[in-house]
C-alpha cells in the first residue's frame, strides 16, 4: 500500500504473477479500471492468454457479435460488484473518513474496515441460512416447528405492545 498518488497501472504484471505463484497458473480474465488498459498491459495479456475486461483501443467496431456483447455485460456486471463493495466500505464503513496521523494506523484502519466489510458479509450469509431452516422453500412461508409455539409469542408481543394487530394487515406470524 502507497500513500502517494501514482499510475497504479504498472502493477498489472506484478499481481498477475502472484496470482500464477498462488495458484499455479494465469487467471482466465483480467477486471479492471481503464487505466490498466494500456497497450503495453493488453499485449502483455495477450501473449499469456489472459482476455482484459472492457473495450478494446482505438475506434469502437461497426458490428459487435452478440457472444461478444454477452461476455462484455457478463464482465461489466462483475467489476459492478468490486466496485459496489469499495462504494459500500466508503459510505457505510466509513472508509473515506480514514484521517489518522501515522501511516501504520491508516494501513491498520484500512485493514480493519475490511475485516468488519467481510464479516458483516459472513453475519449476513450465516443469517439467510439461519432463516432459511425456518421456511419452507416452495411456497416461502414460516414453518411452525414443534418448539416454537407462536400463539403464545404473538400474544406475549401484543401484551408488551411490540406489536398491534389492530394496525397491522397480518394476524398471525405463519
């Protein structure tokens, strides 16, 4: 991690080739913003058998072909999720509010934001599964098992005013 603004394009190689050493060959496609669309990258690319996402350089073709313009949106929505999740770690995690004073700390606040963006992903996996134990996949409904009396819970709500059924369009949960 830099501190300093610079053309992060030259770091195309570099993590290309860590991705061979972790994982013992080249990826199949490379994502990535316009600026790593160089010449130089897109021929580097090229000779290893790495596609690069996004439109190629120099004047846009008359007459794209429809697996090719499959592949483009299949590629778009891709680098839309990365992006989301930097977007999301930006507004909800406040990682554009990074304003510590040594560069150890931003490294150390940066990497715990992180962690809590995955682990909120993790919870939020875990969640749906949970409640997916609790409903019954071909029509979507609640499923009244055995340990659970819902009358009885419904009606402990209603005492301590959690819930009114007199303003709500539903009278009983499942």
């Amino acid at each position: 991690i830099s501190l300093e603004n610079f053309n992060e394009s030259c770091h195309l190689k570099e993590q290309v080739e860590k991705y061979k050493e972790t994982f013992g060959y080249y990826p199949e496609s490379v994502h990535v913003d316009k600026i790593y669309r160089t010449r130089e990258n897109r021929n580097w690319c090229k000779e290893r058998g790495i596609r690069i996402s996004g439109p190629k350089l120099g004047r846009p073709p008359k007459n794209v072909s429809e697996e090719e313009k499959k592949q483009a949106h299949s590629d778009e929505c891709f680098r839309n999720a990365i992006e989301g999740k930097f977007g999301q770690a930006k507004r909800r995690f406040s990682l554009n509010l990074v304003m510590t004073k040594l560069p150890e700390t931003s490294i150390t606040s940066i990497a715990i934001t992180f962690l809590v963006v995955n682990l909120s992903k993790l919870l939020r996996q875990f969640l749906s599964l949970f409640l997916s134990l609790f409903t019954n996949n071909r029509t979507g409904e609640l499923i009244k098992p055995p340990f659970i009396n819902f009358d009885y819970t419904l009606n402990n709500f209603c005492v301590l005013k959690l819930i009114d059924l007199s303003e709500n369009s539903w009278s009983k949960v499942a």
